[in-house]
C-alpha cells in the first residue's frame, strides 16, 4: 500500500510541476503591456524600437505638397520584425495610392465641371 501511496504522490506533484511550469512560461511570453499583441514585445528580452524613415509614394506635383514639400513618413518597427515592416509600408502605400487617385479625381471632377461651365458661358454670350 505504501508502494502505491508514493507513485500516487509523485504523480501529483508532477502534475503540479507541470502546470507550474507551463503558467510561467505562458506569464513571460505574454505580451508586457496590456493590448499589445502579436508585436514581439516581451517581459524579460524586449527588443528596441527603431523608426524607420519612409520616402513618399506620390508624385512631386500631386499629392505631396498637401503635407508639404518634403514628407517623411515614420514607421514604427517593434521587435525583430521585418516582415510586419514591409506590410506596414505596403499598408501605407496603397493607402497613399488611393488617396492620391481620390484627390486626383476630384480634381478632373472640378476641372470637368469648370470646362462646362465655360462652354455654357461661351453659348449663352453668342
């Protein structure tokens, strides 16, 4: 019975070995601030923060000059991550992209509008 009574005693103190462990471990590789996920931001090893300087997308003569003559795009890098960088500025990218072909056809909207209302003018004088 004794025999019995040990293997039962060192099975349990395994298991609880065993979920100590597995909640430490779970503890450290969770994120260190509250609603920072997937961003490699760790307790024990946090890696630095880098910014990374990002050239405009848009033409010169379209875009660029709403946020000035010479933007600088600044793009957050948290932890080892180039791939989420990349995705970043892909993101940023294509967001540019469609904003700049959202200005550019207001622009051929208002210059349309400007154009008829000329040949209107120019009718309504003759």
């Amino acid at each position: 019975m004794t025999e019995r009574r040990r293997t039962l005693a060192t099975a349990v103190l395994f298991l609880i070995l065993v979920v100590v462990t597995v909640s430490l471990v779970t503890w450290w590789a969770s994120p260190s601030e509250p609603g920072v996920e997937g961003k490699g931001v760790w307790r024990l090893n946090p890696p630095k923060v880098r910014t990374v300087d990002v050239p405009p997308v848009a033409p010169a003569d379209s875009l660029c000059y709403a946020f000035g003559p010479d933007p600088k795009w600044k793009v957050e890098v948290v932890g080892p991550y180039p791939v989420q960088m990349e995705a970043r500025i892909d993101t940023l990218e294509a967001r540019l992209n469609g904003l700049e072909r959202l200005v550019l056809g207001v622009y051929d909207r208002i210059e349309r509008m400007e154009r008829m209302e000329g040949k209107a003018k120019q009718e309504g004088t003759r």
